[in-house]
C-alpha cells in the first residue's frame, strides 16, 4: 500500500471513529467533568484491518463508564490523552506505519463548549434545575500527517 493509500484509508476510518468517540466523551465529560484517556493500542502496519481493543487495566477512577466500543476495523495505532486546567480536553493520536518501518502520525484535539445548568431560585433552600449542564459544541484542532522521525541515543 502506498503512503498516500494508507492515509486516505486511515482518513475515511477517522471520521467515522472520531464520531463514536465524541460522544462517549461528552456523556463522559458531563458526567465527571473531564474526558476520559486510552491506553495506546498495539501498532499496525500497511492499513492492516485490526480490531479495536480498549487496552485495560486503564487509569481512569471511572473505568465502567470508559468501555468504548468501535466494531469496525481500524487500520491505525490510536491513543486518547486528556487534561484538566484552565479547560478541560482530550486529543486523539493515530499512527499508521508502512511495511519499510516509516511512521506517519497526526492527532485531533477537543476542547467542550459547557453551557451551565439553569436553576429556579425561588426557594433558595432547594432551587429546581431547569435545565441540565451540556456540550453545545467542541472546539477541534486537526493536524495534518507528518512523518515520526525517532531518535537514536
């Protein structure tokens, strides 16, 4: 498969996995207000169709509510890091290799948009939520695929 091959095929499995993803991660995020991470899955070579394993244990406190499934082959390595600071985040990091051992990798950062939840206030001891905390929106960050050059100490 040639490079230009790998990604394209690597693209068209991103979308539709970056889809399932985002929505685990909301229900995920508005849940515990943060996203959750995976451990990097095993590496794969020239787009072969690979299934995609949660790798366990994972680090999360809320393991139960990080099982994602994806039933569709991925021809990729992806990995899921998140942070909490001034915003709370996570960013997607896929690698696909070709048969001489070249790696290509990029990633896609998210960033919720959270609109608060609304409360009547008008008994003071016990305001009424009038509307739920929620994710209007997610603030992306696509890189383009740039080779991995890996240092030899």
């Amino acid at each position: 498969m040639t490079l230009t091959q790998l990604r394209n095929k690597a693209d068209a499995k991103l979308l539709e996995f970056w889809d399932a993803l985002i929505v685990k991660q909301e229900k995920y995020f508005l849940k515990h207000g943060k996203c959750f991470q995976l451990i990097v899955t095993s590496p794969v070579v020239d787009g072969a169709d690979t299934t995609f394993v949660v790798t366990k244990p994972n680090d999360e406190k809320h393991p139960v509510d990080v099982d994602f499934e994806f039933n569709s082959p991925i021809p990729f390595q992806v990995s899921i890091d998140e942070w909490l600071g001034d915003s709370a985040g996570f960013r997607m990091t896929v690698v696909v290799e070709l048969p001489d051992g070249r790696k290509f990798t990029r990633n896609r950062s998210a960033v919720p948009t959270v609109v608060e939840a609304t409360y009547d206030n008008t008994d003071e001891f016990n305001p009424v939520e009038l509307t739920p905390k929620s994710v209007s929106d997610w603030t992306l960050d696509t890189t383009a695929w740039t080779e991995v050059i890996e240092e030899t100490i």
